[in-house]
C-alpha cells in the first residue's frame, strides 16, 4: 500500500467514532443533567456537546417579545408589587440546529445590572448565560409541572423553578418544556 492510500488519522478517528456510537440516551440521563447543576442553560449546554456537537453554542431565539399581565401567583414568588417592572422572555433554545426547549421566562430587571438586561434584550444568549455571573440557585416548583397548556404536545419533560439571588430573593419564574430532541439518536 502506498503512502497516499492510506487514510488520515483523522478518517480514521471518525470511522472508529462513528463505530463506537454512543447508546441512545435516556430520560434518567437527561434528567441526572439538568439536576447537576442551578442553569438549565448549562445543562443543555453541556448536555449538546457531549451527545450533538462538542463546539455548538446555545442560542436563545425570541419567541414572543413581551407578555400578558403575569398572574399574582408570579409577582407574589418573584417578591414584587403590582408596579414594579417585570421582565419577559419566552424562547426556543436551540444547539446544533435542535430545539432542545421551549423556556418561559419571568424575571425582575431591577435584580440585574443594566449590562445583563442590554444582553437579554438584544441578544441571542440564554438567560441563565447571561445572568451566571449572579451566582443564583434554582428551586424546582414543581415536578412534572402541572400546567401542560404552556409547553407543547412531545414535550418529554417540564419543570418550572424558582432562581434565586444568594441572598435568597427570588430573580426569576422559569417554566422549561424540553423536547424529543434531547434524547435523539446521535447522526
């Protein structure tokens, strides 16, 4: 066999990758992920590079730019009075051309800096990215989360939480509709 034949070590690492895929996963795993760490946005993260694609980055695509009036029930566990402002995101995160969940987002700028509000209101970047720097916890409301009407038919899995400030005040009401895609076979 001559030089030129023989393929690159980099065939040759795809072809035993490839061999070698990995076992489809499953909604224990999933889950075990999402409980690992307080950012759902770093879980799926981290969840996209070790099954989809190691270099994906998480975007946030805007759905809807503001909502209706939130419930009492929202302001009351966000802390906040009828006038104070409340912030809105209602997005499709998105990694390696998959939607893996559909996230509602209530929260209260005055919580944040000025920096991270620019950031929510103009970009891509996922909430729980944007707002690491907080160092906030999350408290899972309920689970499975009693309100199917916000997330759509195949979701696998919904959560709705309570992030709170180090300081125990609550940040932000998230509720999280994840996908058929987050447990999809690996192309």
């Amino acid at each position: 066999m001559t030089r030129g034949s023989l393929p690159s070590i980099g065939a040759c690492l795809a072809l035993l990758l490839n061999v070698a895929a990995a076992p489809p996963a499953t909604l224990d795993q999933f889950e075990s992920a999402l409980a690992a760490t307080p950012s759902a946005s770093a879980a799926l993260q981290g969840w996209c590079h070790a099954r989809f694609d190691p270099d994906a980055p998480l975007r946030a695509k805007k759905l809807i730019a503001s909502s209706d009036e939130p419930t009492g029930r929202i302001r009351d566990a966000l802390d906040i009075g009828r006038d104070e402002r409340l912030g809105y995101r209602r997005v499709s995160l998105r990694c390696a051309g998959r939607e893996m969940s559909l996230a509602y987002n209530w929260y209260v700028p005055a919580r944040l800096t000025p920096e991270m509000n620019r950031q929510l209101a103009g970009s891509d970047a996922p909430f729980g990215r944007v707002v690491a720097p907080l160092r906030f916890t999350r408290e899972r409301i309920a689970k499975p989360w009693s309100g199917p009407e916000l997330c759509p038919a195949g979701t696998i899995l919904a959560h709705r939480a309570l992030l709170r400030l180090p300081d125990g005040k609550p940040l932000a009401m998230v509720v999280e509709c994840y996908t058929r895609e987050n447990l999809a076979p690996v192309d």
